[in-house]
C-alpha cells in the first residue's frame, strides 16, 4: 500500500486553540514551509489514528469567514476550496471552536459544513468556558450541526483519542450536510446564535477573570505604566540572563579553537578554522541566548493573550503618525527579526497601513544589532550601576531601542503623510481570554525560532565569514612589509574606496571594513571585525584577548558612538529586503527603503560623530 | 444611543448600525466579529490617558477593541 495519508485541515476563527490543538495532535513532528505561490507559512505535521494510520494535519491560518479581508484568510479558503493551485484539497476538516465563544464562532463552523467535507468538531477550551461558568450540551450542538462534536482541551490532551477516532469514522463514513447554505451573513448569524443559543445548558456570569484583569493591564494610566515596565523587563533580561550561557558558548569555542591549535601546524587551514570558521560562527552563535530570551517574552505575551492588550493600549499613539495597534504586533516582533515581523504585518486590513509598517520595521531593533551593541557596550560603557539596581550598560541600550522606535515613529509620520498618502487608519479586533501559556507549546514555538537562527549562522554566517577570510588574507602581505595585512588584501582594498565616504561620519578603515559583508547580516560585523582583528595581531595571545578590549584601545568613544548610531538605522540584511520585495511584489518598495535607511543611518552616524566631538569626546 | 457613548459596565442592545457610514472593510469585519442588530454589548474599558480611545466592548461573548469613530456608527439602547 502506497496510498498517500488523508490530508485534514485544522481550521476555525483565530483565538480558538488551533495551533495548541495541532500542536497536542502532531507533537513536535511538524514541518514549517510556505504554501505554494504565496508568503504564508504552512505548519504541517503527522498523527496517527489508534490502529497507527498516519494522517497529515495541515494548521490553517485563523479566519472569520470564508469572504477573506486578510491575505492569510484568503489562504484558509483557497485551500477548504480546493482553489490553490499546488496543493491539494483536504480530504477531511477538523473545526476548531472555542466553547467559550459559540456564539461568535459558529457561524464560521456553518459555512464550513456546508461545503460538504467530511467534518468533525473540536469544542475547545472546554474547560475555560466552565470555569466562566457555562455548561454545554455536545450532543445537542452534533444533532444540531450534524457532524460529530468532540469536547477537547487541547493543553492538557484532553478529548485527543475521541477526536482521532470520529474523524476516523468521518473518513469511512462520509454523510451528507443537514445544513442548507444561508443566504445571507444575517441569516447565517441568526442560526448561528440560534444553534449556540439551544446548545447552552446553563450559564452563569461569565469571563470574570478576564475582565477583571483588563480592568488592570487596560486602566487608562495604569495599563501604560505596566507596558512600559513589560517592555523594560524585557530589555534588561535579555542582558542579564544571558550572561552565563554567552560565558559558556565562549569557553566552548575557545576550547576547540585551542584544541585545533594544538593537533594542527600552523597555515593556511589551520588560520581558516581558528580565524574564519570558528571566531566567525562562534561571535555569532554567543548571541543565540540573547535571542532566545527575546523570542520566549514575545511568545509568552501572545499565548497569554496579552498582546492584543498591548495594541490596545498602543493604538492612539500609534494613530498619531498615521498607524493603529495593528502595526504594535509586527512591529514588536521585529525586535526578534525584521523578517516574522514583515510577515505578521498581512493580518493589517488596512493596505496603506500594512505597507508602511513593512517600510519602518526594519527600524526596529532586531536581534541581530545585538551583538553589535553589545560588543560595542561592552567595551566602552562602564558596567556601572546608576542605582536602584539599574545599569548604565543596559539602560544605553535601551535607549538605542529607543531611538530606533522614535526614529520609525517619525519616518511612519513622513510615510503616511507623503508616501503612502492614507487618510485614516483603522482599529477593529478580537481580545481573546486570558490563559497560561502551555510550556511544551512555548518550547516548540522556542526551538523552531532556534533552529531558524542556528540554520542561519551555519550557512550564510558562515559563507558570509569564509569569505570575509578569503578577502582579508589573500594576497598574503610581502614579508617584512610596513603594511599591515589588513591594508593589503583585497578586502583592505574595498575598503579603501569606501573610506572617504564614511571617514566625515567618524569611521576608521576597519568599520569600513565590516560594513562590506554586514550587508548580509548585521551581526556578522561583529565576526568580521573579530576576524579583522584576529588576522591582524601580532602574536597568538593578542588574538586570544578578546575582541572588546582591542576596539576600546583602537576607537574613539565618539567613533564607537557613531557606531552604534550607524546600526540603530542601518543597512538591511539582505534577507529583509528579500522578504519586503515578496511582499510588496516588486523591487520598488524594497528600493525605497534601502534608499531612506542609508541616509537616515549616515545622517544619524555624522549628527551623532560630530556631537561627541565637539563635547571632547 | 450611540456606542462611544454608552457609560461603562452596563449591558444594552444593538438597535442599529450605520454600514453606509463605515468603509467596506470594516463593515465587514464588524459584521464577521458578530455585530448584528439584536445582539447583547457592553462598553467595558476605554482607551488610554484622555483620548479614551479605543474602546473595549463585550459583544457575544467575545471582547473586541474599536475605534470611536467605528463605535459611532453602532446605535445601541440600554436593556433595564
């Protein structure tokens, strides 16, 4: 038997536990591509019935209905529909309703039974809607739906095996619908309240909890407050308790940096992996706990539900440069990377809007300026504290964040005013419940994040780093030369063209330097200025300090200010620009914003360069 | 009474909604997130500091953020 497994389709309105549900059925199995022909991300991954049947579970994007206003609800109907081409139709539909939200949600539901898939329900969160003090009759929902109802709990794999089973029989079985297509979105609203209304045994005051909650995190003054101090939290732990595991990862690298040293003679191979392979990638992958930190608060804010919160709460200031609390959710995940973030921004309605936060999210500070900031920081800010246990190194890079979004802030103003022209922006979305995340939901989500930036360090870092090696030891300087070996290869020479444009900004020829292969990922200016250094020592030990200590000797504070000003604007990694031009559909937009960061960051950079110096710095 | 003026905490009924006031797109999410005439909501939370916008209301079951201007076009009448 070599039949292809039954495909089925997780579907249902967004907020309803989906991906919890997929994730309990699928475990960690799951495999992350795009559809075919558009940017969305497809998760699917294997279960299997109780005789051990595979089946392929596909996880759909969120929808309201089958009449999209969103790219990714678009992608929910051509796939139910049969209508994109490349994939193929689901054999069977799993609907995915939150109990405690029948009323809203089975009108969606409705207009999935109706297209006559084999179809089961999943009443899910059964147990928030009890603990909201209502009671439901799954019985009298199947006989009203005519499609079996399973009552599941996805985080704590409650209902799995009932579920498996009755779209086993769904499958070998299939049954006509009972339910006539509605004519009407009112009518289908009618019978959906109508079915919800019947299925309702009891109900006590509900979502007290919740409400409760946002009485706190949505108080006019208050909620603010809160954010705020989220958002600093976040900041400071992303430095603080990333400490000992960087220490790790570095007495990890040094170890096997040394331990080659020791088994090989010294040339050409050994350079290449002490100074190429394993300082490029090794200055790279010391950031990933930095990274992780960042991606686990931002998956913890939106498993708990408080980041709608946070829109709600950012929405008007954001209305004041022409954007909504929509753009706060891309725009926050762009802190993480610029790229999931331009990819979030397809749930903004609004066409005008989503391409202005495309244009303004690489201002955001991605994880990978991180490094940048911290190896600069690290050497020329003093790790002391300005008092109630706040340091001064972390309260700087705050305010590098800070500049990034104040800049982003304005250039969204100048967008929307001149660029985009858009008049209003709009604010209209759904506040789920509050729940605690799910720890094994949060470590998948975690390792997936993981892997992505590791994948990354491990090919273009890497390519990006050996190349960077090549550049700056070929060709080898004559011996007893008074030029150094930087100055002589080929990189050096690059590098000396593009001197004078950088010199009135504060950069000296090393920066220069690393500016060349940042273009493919920010955080490799770290690398190449590590590889920079290392080739350019004059003994073994200097190239065992660290990297810190030689760019405090070699740069003026101003230099290294300006520095820091260049990456809070600068240049894209290529990647963004990749993903800006799929998204917008054209060279145009990505053009556009290479264009206005470059001069913002050299504006920012000279501005910045010039200030220190005329303090004496 | 229209939405953005309805006092907090206390539960009404849609009576109307101006669609012709409201641009398509978010006529329609309004009309996807269960907004109908006849249908229970209650202004819960209102915006920060003094723009008291958006609002949060209670319709359904479910909580939905909004903006003023869209809360506008939502004629409502205070159940007793």
């Amino acid at each position: 038997m070599t039949q292809m497994p039954p495909l089925v389709a997780l579907v249902g309105n967004p907020n309803a536990g989906k991906s919890a549900l997929f994730n309990a059925l699928t475990g960690a199995r799951q495999k992350i591509a795009n559809y075919p022909g558009v940017t969305v991300e497809r998760k699917s991954g294997r279960a299997s019935f109780a005789d051990g049947r595979a089946v392929e579970m596909i996880d759909l994007p969120g929808a309201y209905s089958l009449d999209p206003d969103s790219l990714d609800e678009a992608v929910t109907r051509d796939v139910v529909l049969g209508n994109l081409s490349g994939h193929r139709r689901p054999d069977a539909l799993v609907i995915v309703l939150d109990a405690g939200n029948l009323d809203n949600h089975l009108r969606f539901a409705l207009e999935l039974i109706a297209l006559g898939l084999p179809t089961v329900v999943a009443l899910n969160m059964i147990d928030l809607a009890e603990r909201d003090g209502l009671r439901l009759d799954a019985q009298a929902l199947a006989r009203a739906l005519g499609v079996p109802v399973i009552e599941t709990v996805a985080v704590r794999r409650r209902g799995l095996e009932p579920l498996m089973s009755a779209l086993d029989g769904a499958l070998k079985n299939p049954v006509a619908p009972i339910e006539p297509v509605a004519t009407s979105f009112g009518a289908q609203n009618q019978r959906a309240r109508d079915i919800a209304r019947s299925a309702i045994i009891s109900e006590t005051a509900g979502r007290q909890w919740t409400r409760r909650l946002d009485a706190i995190l949505l108080h006019p003054v208050g909620g603010v407050v809160i954010l705020l101090a989220l958002l600093f939290l976040m900041f400071q732990a992303v430095y603080g308790w990333s400490e000992a595991p960087i220490g790790w990862i570095e007495s990890g690298f040094a170890l096997l940096s040394d331990g080659i040293k020791n088994a090989m003679p010294d040339g050409y191979l050994r350079s290449f992996l002490t100074d190429g392979v394993i300082a490029g990638v090794g200055s790279v992958v010391v950031f990933l706990p930095q990274i992780l930190i960042l991606f686990l608060f931002i998956l913890l804010l939106e498993a708990s539900g408080y980041m709608t919160r946070a829109a709600f709460v950012m929405d008007r200031m954001m209305a004041a440069v022409g954007l909504s609390g929509h753009s706060f959710i891309p725009l926050l995940s762009s802190f993480a990377c610029a790229i999931p973030g331009i990819m979030a921004t397809r749930t903004i309605m609004d066409q005008k809007e989503r391409l202005a936060t495309i244009l303004i999210a690489p201002l955001m500070t991605c994880s990978a300026r991180l490094p940048v900031y911290t190896v600069i920081i690290g050497a020329f800010i003093p790790a002391s504290s300005v008092g109630l246990g706040i340091g001064l190194q972390g309260l700087v890079l705050f305010g590098l964040y800070i500049a990034g979004i104040l800049g982003a802030m304005l250039a969204a103003a100048v967008i929307q005013r001149f660029v985009t022209q858009s008049r209003t922006s709009s604010f209209l979305i759904e506040m789920p419940r509050y729940q605690w995340p799910r720890p094994g939901d949060i470590a998948i989500n975690l390792w997936q994040r993981a892997w992505v930036f590791l994948r990354r360090a491990g090919t273009i870092i890497f390519a990006a780093t050996v190349i960077l090696w090549a550049l700056l030891s070929f060709p080898k300087a004559p011996e007893g030369s008074n030029v150094s070996q930087v100055e002589y290869s080929v990189a050096g020479r690059i590098a000396d063209g593009l001197e004078p444009i950088v010199r009135p900004i504060g950069f000296n020829h090393d920066i220069a330097l690393a500016l060349i292969p940042a273009m493919a990922a920010r955080e490799v200016a770290v690398s190449a200025l590590a590889t920079v250094y290392a080739i350019d020592a004059a003994d073994e030990d200097a190239a065992a300090t660290s990297l810190g200590p030689k760019l405090a000797a070699d740069w003026s504070l101003a230099t290294a200010l300006a520095f820091l000003a260049w990456f809070v604007f600068a240049p894209q990694c290529i990647s963004t620009i990749a993903v800006t031009r799929r998204e917008t559909n054209g060279w145009k937009w990505p053009i556009f914003m290479v264009s206005y960061l470059f001069a913002l960051a050299y504006a920012a950079a000279g501005i910045t360069y010039w200030t220190a110096r005329s303090f004496g710095l | 009474m229209q939405l953005d003026h309805l006092p907090l905490n206390q539960i009404a009924v849609i009576r109307s909604i101006d669609w012709e006031s409201l641009p398509d797109q978010e006529g329609h999410r309004l009309r996807s997130l269960g907004f109908e005439p006849g249908v229970t909501i209650e202004a819960l939370h209102k915006g920060i500091f003094m723009w008291r916008d958006p609002l949060a209301v209670r319709v359904g079951r479910m909580t939905v953020a909004l903006r003023t201007n869209v809360a506008a076009a939502i004629d409502c009448e205070l159940s007793v």
